[in-house]
C-alpha cells in the first residue's frame, strides 16, 4: 500500500511490519527508484490481508481535529486478530507516543515473560528465532 508521501507499508512471511519510503537516485547513469526501509516491527501474527479504511467516509485518510489528514490500514490475520495501523502527524507526536508506550512496558515489566522490545524486533528469517533486528519507526499500543 503506497500513500501520497511514498511510503509504503508491506508485510513480509516471518510476521514482520515494514514501512518503505521511496527514494530516488540522482546519478546520470541510473535514473531507477528504490525504496529504503524506514520502519520495522514484528507483529506477532501472519498478517494475510491489509485495506485501507475511513471510518463513515469515502476516502482512505481522515481528517482529524486539527485539520491534518490520517491514513489508516486495517490488517487481519490468518488467525483472526485484526489490528490498526495510522499515520502520526510529525516526530513530536512520535516522540510523545513513544514516551506513553515505554510508561506503560515500565508498568507492566513484572508481568511480561518476554520484554516488549524484545517481542517487537524484527525477526529476518520465519523458522530462524535467534537472528532478529531492532524494531524502529512504529509505536505499538
């Protein structure tokens, strides 16, 4: 799924969330795009199906209460879990999500068997639990 800023959100077979942004070269002899990764996250389920939604709209993005536009991507899994993925506005919203997101692990560590971080980083091969990355460019919860 591409949105109007060129990115591009993408599941792969080993349960992980991406997020790609477009680039493109500015060499005189490779005129191609790419895209480059600039999000990832583990999302514990085999997500089978993504579709863009607007609650009571015709558009794919909403409008919220300041007037800026929120895309949103409804996945369901092979399971049956359905999740929500949306847009945040810039980095400071980042940032203070981020901020509620590790409030709240901090609160709950004591029951966790395994660490938020942890279930969250990227595994790079479906069969293969040991070889996994850092999740980065999404905020969980």
């Amino acid at each position: 799924m591409i949105d109007d800023r060129g990115l591009c959100l993408c599941i792969d077979d080993a349960c992980n969330v991406f997020t790609l942004s477009q680039s493109c070269s500015t060499g005189a002899v490779d005129t191609g795009h790419g895209l480059k990764r600039v999000g990832q996250m583990h999302a514990g389920e085999f997500v089978n199906r993504l579709r863009s939604s607007a609650p009571a709209s015709s558009s794919n993005s909403t409008v919220d209460d300041a007037g800026a536009r929120r895309r949103r991507v409804i996945w369901a899994s092979a399971d049956g879990a359905l999740g929500m993925i949306t847009s945040l506005h810039d980095e400071s919203e980042f940032a203070r999500c981020s901020l509620i997101q590790d409030a709240i692990e901090q609160e709950v560590r004591s029951t966790m068997v395994l660490p938020h971080g942890a279930w969250r980083d990227v595994q790079e091969e479906p069969m293969e639990s040991s070889t996994s990355s850092s999740h980065s460019g999404f905020v969980d919860g």
